[in-house]
C-alpha cells in the first residue's frame, strides 16, 4: 500500500469524524431550536452558572408565595362578599320600612261557646288589651269559696296566662266583678281581657282568638334573614368553607332559628275528689298523680307531677326505667311550664285526667191534688189560645193540677241518684197560673176561650261545689236527701214564693221536696238536673320558637366553647380550631391574616339580635321595649361585621400587593435568565440549516466513497 493510498483512506476517516461532530452540533442546536435556551448542561453557562442557578431558586420560591396567594385571594374575596351581603341584611332589618315601630291592632274573632246555655259572653274590644296573639278559653266551674250561685270564671290564653275571678249573676243586685280579667303568666302577661257575660247559670266554657296581621310580613322577613345567613355562612371557596375556622371540611353552622322549646301545660276545672289520676307523657316518659284529698289549690298537682320530671335519672336508671328526658318543669298557679335543656331539642307533652266516675241524678215533678180536679183551661187549646195573646204562651204544666176552691195546691219533686258531683246543677222552676179569659164576640159566648198563663217564673239552682260532696256523702239519708234540703232552703227564703218547701227523705238513693202552695194561689213546676262530671284537663301549648325570651341565650360564647348554632355544639364538643384565622407569608418579610370564624363575635351578635327581633315580633304587648333592645344588638353587630370586613379588605390589599410584587419580581428574574440562557431563534435557525446542509453533503461524499469496494478504493 502506497502512502498516497492511506492518506486517502486517513481522509476517509476524518470525514467520518466530522460528519459525527457535525451530528453532534447538529442535535445540539435543534435542542436550542425547540427549547429556545442554550443548553441545559450548566457548565455551558461557564461563570454565569452560579447566577443561573439562583435566579431559579427566587423564581421557585416566588412562584411558590404566588400559589398560595392565590388560593387565599380566592378565600378573602368570598369572605368580604360574604360580610357585604351581611351587612346588607343588617341594613334592612334596621330600616323602619321593613320593621314597624309598633306591633299594630289586633283582630278578634267571634266567640264560640259550649254548654251555651250556662255561659254566655262577648268581648270588648274597646277596653281590651291584648299583648299576646293567643287563642283564648274561659272556663266557668262552681265556687268554693264564694256565695251560692257563684262561678269560678278563669281565662287563659294557653301559653301561662290566667286571670280568675268570681262572679254571681244571680244575686240581686248582680255581682259581676266588673268583668276585667288581668291576665299573668306567660307570653301575654299584663293582658286585660274585657268581657261581657250575660248569662252564667252553670259550667261551661267559651273561647276566641287574637292575632297581630301586621307583625307577619315582618316576621318573614326576620325568618327570611336567618335562611340567609346560614347560606352565607357555609359559603365554600374551592373545598373549603370559609367562615369554619381551620375545621376546613367542617360545615360550620346548623339551624340558626334553633330554640329551647317552651311548652305550657294549664289546669282546667276543679280540683275534683280523691282519687282522680293525673297523667302526662313529656317525650316517652309516663309520670302519674293521684289526688289524696288534701290538694288545696291546683299547684300541688302541677308540683307533684314536676317533681317527677325533674327528679334524678341516675336513680331511674337504677331501677330499670327510662332516664327522664332533657326537660325542666315549673309551675306557677295552675300553670306547669316544661323548657327544653338545650336548642333544637323537641319533645312531646300529652296528657290525661281519669277523674272518679260521675252520677247520673234525676229529678222529677208530680201532683198530688188534695181532690180530683181538672181545669177546665187545661184542655190541650194552647195553639189556640196563643193567637190572642199578645205574648206566646206559656204550656200548662200537666203534671201540675190546681186544688179546688179554698184547698192549697201540693206539688211533689221527687230526686234520686246514688251520689253527686262537682258541677251538678239541680233547678226547680215555680211561676204562678192564672186564668186568662179572651172575650172575642159578645154575640157568641161560646166562642169565648180561658187560658192558663204562667207568670213570673222564679228558677230555683243549686250547683254543686267540691265543698258540698264531702257534706252530701256524709248525710245519713243519702245525698239527694242533702240537695233536696238545699233546695228547700232556696224556695223558703224567698219572700215572693208561691208554696213552702219541705224535705221527705228516701233513703239511700233519693228524697221527695214537698212543695205547698201558700194560699189558693195556683202554680205550675217544672223540675230539671244537669249532670257534670268532673271536668279537669289540661291544655298544652307549645310557644312559637321565640316567644319565650328564655328560650334563646344572649352570651356571647368565647374560645374554645362554641355558639348554639355550631354544627359541632349538640355534640357537647369545645373547639379551638373552631375560632382559627388563617395566617399566610405573602414574602420573606410581610404576613397576611385572614379567616372570619362562624363564632366570630360579630356574627353572633347578629344573630342573637335577629333572634331578639323575633322575640318582640312574637310579644306585640311588650313589642316596643324588646324591639329597641334588638335594634341596639343589631347596630352593635353592624359595627361588628365592618371592622372584620375591614380587616377582610386590608387582607384583600396585602394579598394584592404581594402578588403583583411577585409578578414584577417574576418577570425580572425571567428577563435576566433569558438574558444568560436564551438564544435567538433567527441565528439559530440559520446556524441549523447550514449545518443540516453541511451534513448533508458529508453524508453524500461518505455515500459515494462507501459504495467502492475495497479493491476500487484502494487502486
């Protein structure tokens, strides 16, 4: 081989070697091509790799603060719409267009009445005052303590008012007691309830209703505000609830309208006999009480009963019963209040009264003639007789049969029954007959009539009182024996009466009254019972959430124990993270505090002053005074809620700042790594395509060479 042979074959691999560095160029300038950079081998940066390198590390961490300012901002910005929109709620609700100054007229509706016969009355209206919207019942029974022939007239409204009075319209003159009922207890406390009763002749009871139509927009209104409150409170901002503190997951608040329920339970009627059961049910749980006979006033049922409900559950549970439900009793009067120990509890309250079986007494008149005499008037003409009246006439009693001429007239009533109760009204009625000739055609005696027309009917009651069952029970010829002198002793202390009474015993189950007439004088009698059995009941009354101010606290809760509305607060669960604000470094040297808590005072307050409008819109007779005290809660709270949104724009402006500070930084730290590692996509490009063609035309030489064969290339 010559040298000129192998220098030939030494250039042949030196282009070899070239085309692999060209290829090596090659690549290297389509990476600076497609990335725009020079290379990602730091050493090619030589003394400017340091610098590179920290440029990075401020862009990295810049890009970092900008991430989470970001997500904050997203937060904060939620969080100050939120309390804009609070504080438009607080605005309309201070605003006297929506809230009334004063609670407006009420409207009454018609009385209705049962035993209408023995109680009858209207309201006055014009010496009314109504503070409560209520369904109103009044109630009459017999009275213990007053004179014969007075009723026990109590009014109640159902939620813890009651008013008591004794009236007796029978006396002459008629002691009414002015008819004015003060009403205490309860939401309607102070309450004068006006009446007119114009009939009161046994037990009976009648009832009306009061409502407020002006106070139900504002109501509403109240409600609406809440239901919107809770919506902005569980406001979330990506996955997160913003006003839950750092329980992020957490949903913060529950039922804002949440309440104690107040439940009144009132005793209606007499105290009745021993023996009667009282029984409630509150929840699932059965309490019971049984009169002895010594209870003096309805309190010590109430008390009774109240004791069980309040006694200790340990001790219950001990003994395998039912633990007593969350519940407290009171009682005031014949009132038993039943408050529920925390918000949103409910319960249910019923009761019942099995009360001594009641009597079925009878009481019936009949004539016993000195002689057989019938009247000639008394000849069933009445229809007849009443078309020459000027007065409709009154039917002769056929019982009843005059004496003859100058023989007084004995009338006999005869009573029986086995016992008698509180409430029974035993009445005997006596009016004088007399004969009423009608002379219609002087031509014609015998068209000329007589008539019996009965005047002057006098009503002789007596009603049983829980005084008198113990004496009638004790009268040794039986009880009727005990009515029928009572009886007696009404007809004989009348001066105007038309026969004397007297008393034949028959005993054990009845009694005869005796009744003859004081001259010649005729009269007819009439003779009826109304039986009663022992009414006692109670009427149960659950209050409008609100209505009772104790319902709802007014403290403000403080860390780590949580508002009544917290979700977590039924739970019995304290919570610090509950209070949490969040705090965020915008950069090396500034941090950002944002985060408003559900529990937040502000918000309480506003809520508590809600709450507080609530109550005086549900208590119109003290609507004014608790309606300002709301109102000042409210403005408290508005005060509030614009220093936190304040502190939520001040956040707004810190997180505003940094981002757009880290923004600028960014986009200098870009320019000056551009500046070290960035190419221009021009120059490279040319510098590609020169090389692409250098390298292809070393891969031409190289393809031509390599298609010789040996023996060729060596020649």
């Amino acid at each position: 081989m010559t040298i000129s042979r192998v220098s030939t074959y030494g250039s042949y691999l030196s282009m070899l070697n070239g085309i692999n560095g060209n290829s090596s160029s090659l690549a290297e300038l389509q990476q600076q091509f497609n990335t725009g950079i020079k290379s990602q081998d730091l050493s090619a940066y030589g003394t400017q790799a340091n610098q590179l390198l920290a440029l990075k590390a401020q862009y990295a961490q810049r890009t970092g603060y900008s991430s989470a300012i970001t997500a904050a901002t997203t937060q904060v910005n939620a969080t100050e719409k939120a309390l804009s929109s609070m504080q438009t709620v607080v605005a309309n609700l201070l605003s006297s267009a929506n809230i009334p100054a004063g609670a407006g007229s009420p409207t009454i509706s018609a009385v209705t009445s049962s035993n209408s016969g023995n109680l009858g009355l209207s309201v006055d209206t014009t010496k009314s005052v109504f503070n409560a919207a209520a369904t109103y019942t009044v109630s009459a029974v017999p009275s213990n303590s007053g004179k014969l022939g007075s009723y026990d007239v109590t009014v109640s409204d159902g939620m813890g008012g009651v008013s008591t009075k004794t009236l007796n319209l029978s006396a002459i003159p008629p002691d009414d007691g002015q008819q004015t009922f003060e009403m205490t207890g309860g939401p309607g406390d102070g309450s004068t309830i006006a009446l007119d009763i114009n009939q009161l002749k046994g037990t009976g009871s009648a009832t009306f209703s009061v409502g407020f139509p002006d106070l139900a927009a504002p109501k509403a209104l109240l409600q609406g505000a809440l239901t919107q409150l809770s919506s902005l409170l569980n406001t979330k901002a990506g996955d997160r609830y913003i006003f839950s503190g750092s329980r992020y997951d957490t949903q913060p608040v529950g039922d804002l309208s949440a309440t104690k329920q107040v439940t009144k339970m009132t005793f209606k009627g007499t105290l009745g006999v021993a023996g009667d059961t009282y029984e409630m049910y509150v929840g699932d749980k059965r309490y019971t009480y049984t009169t002895t006979g010594s209870e003096t006033s309805p309190s010590d049922i109430l008390n009774g009963l109240a004791s069980q409900i309040n006694g200790p559950n340990q001790t219950a549970i001990l003994n395998g019963q039912k633990p007593n439900p969350p519940v407290v009793a009171s009682v005031s009067g014949n009132v038993m209040t039943l408050t529920g120990m925390d918000a949103g509890y409910t319960f249910t309250a019923q009761s019942n009264v099995y009360t001594q079986p009641g009597y079925n007494n009878t009481e019936s008149g009949a004539a016993t003639p000195v002689a057989a005499y019938t009247p000639a008037t008394n000849d069933g003409q009445d229809a007849i007789y009443a078309q020459f009246m000027t007065q409709p006439a009154i039917a002769a009693d056929p019982t009843a049969v005059p004496p003859v001429t100058g023989q007084q007239q004995i009338d006999q009533v005869n009573l029986s029954g086995a016992s008698v109760d509180v409430g029974d009204v035993f009445t005997i009625t006596m009016g004088n007959r007399n004969t009423v000739n009608v002379t219609s055609d002087d031509a014609n005696p015998a068209n000329n009539i007589s008539y019996d027309k009965v005047s002057g009917p006098t009503t002789y009651s007596y009603v049983m009182t829980a005084g008198d069952i113990a004496a009638a029970k004790a009268d040794p010829n039986g009880p009727m024996n005990y009515v029928a002198n009572k009886l007696a002793g009404l007809v004989n202390a009348d001066p105007q009466r038309s026969a004397d009474a007297a008393v034949t015993a028959n005993p054990p189950l009845g009694a005869q009254l005796t009744l003859t007439g004081t001259g010649t004088q005729r009269f007819a009698t009439t003779a009826t019972v109304q039986n009663n059995t022992n009414q006692n009941s109670f009427t149960t009354n659950t209050l409008d959430p609100f209505q009772d101010p104790n319902s709802f606290s007014t403290t403000i809760t403080s860390p780590p124990s949580l508002a009544v509305y917290d979700t977590q607060y039924s739970s019995g669960a304290q919570s610090t993270a509950a209070f949490a604000s969040s705090t965020l470094n915008v950069d090396d040297n500034t941090t950002a505090t944002y985060g408003i808590s559900s529990n937040d005072p502000a918000i309480q307050n506003l809520i508590i002053g809600i709450k507080q409008m609530l109550s005086a819109v549900s208590n119109p007779g003290n609507y004014t005074a608790m309606m300002s005290t709301a109102r000042s809660t409210l403005v408290q709270a508005q005060g509030q809620i614009r220093q936190l949104d304040a502190s939520t724009v001040n956040a707004q402006s810190v997180l505003g700042t940094a981002a757009s500070n880290h923004k600028d930084a960014m986009n200098d730290i870009e320019n000056q790594i551009a500046n070290i590692q960035n190419v221009d996509p021009t120059t490279v490009a040319a510098q590609l395509q020169a090389a692409l063609n250098q390298q292809q035309g070393a891969y031409t030489v190289a393809g031509k060479i390599a298609s010789l064969s040996l023996v060729n290339f060596l020649s």
